[in-house]
C-alpha cells in the first residue's frame, strides 16, 4: 500500500505528459496525412511506433482507476477522462488518415 502511494506522483506526471504528448501528436496528423502519399512506409513506422506509448498511456489509465478506488485521490482520477478522449481522438484521426 505504501509503495502505491508512493507511485502516486509518478503516474499522475505520467498521465499530465502523456497528454501533453497526445495533444501534440494530434496536431500533427494533419501533415502526417498529407505526407503519407509520398512516404507511407515512414509514416506508418512513426504511427507504430508512437502506438506503444499510447498502450502505456492505456494501462497507466486503467491502474490509477483502480487506485483511485483504495485512495481516492481526485486529481489523478480527473486526469484519465481527459487522456482517455484524447486517445480516442488519436485512434480516429490517424485511421482516417491511414484510409485516405
């Protein structure tokens, strides 16, 4: 139990930066799409690659639910609904960019 809240800290700076992340990649697909045209083979490796970081994301999310129930710590638990949409924005956007 100490050792949870002692990881507290982390996972929320995890969950705030992650975000951060997201938010920034989001931007970005727009000329990732564009480019995807002329170089898919790179595009598609930059999305695989930035997919494993959004699985941590995932399970960073999952944990501090389950955390939040024995600790109750609010602002972590406000966090996760904010990357979770951004998530779902993500996967939208980049398989609308990956059917064009």
């Amino acid at each position: 139990k100490d050792a949870e809240r002692n990881d507290m800290p982390v996972l929320s700076t995890m969950l705030k930066f992650g975000n951060r992340m997201v938010t920034s990649f989001l931007k970005i697909t727009g000329v990732l799409g564009k480019y995807m045209r002329h170089h898919q083979e790179a595009v598609n490796e930059t999305v695989s690659k930035f997919q494993a970081s959004t699985r941590t994301l995932q399970i960073i999310c999952a944990h501090v639910k389950e955390l939040s129930k024995e600790h109750k710590d609010p602002r972590m638990v406000n966090l996760v609904p904010k990357v979770k949409k951004n998530l779902e924005l993500l996967l939208f956007k980049v398989k609308g960019m990956l059917h064009e």
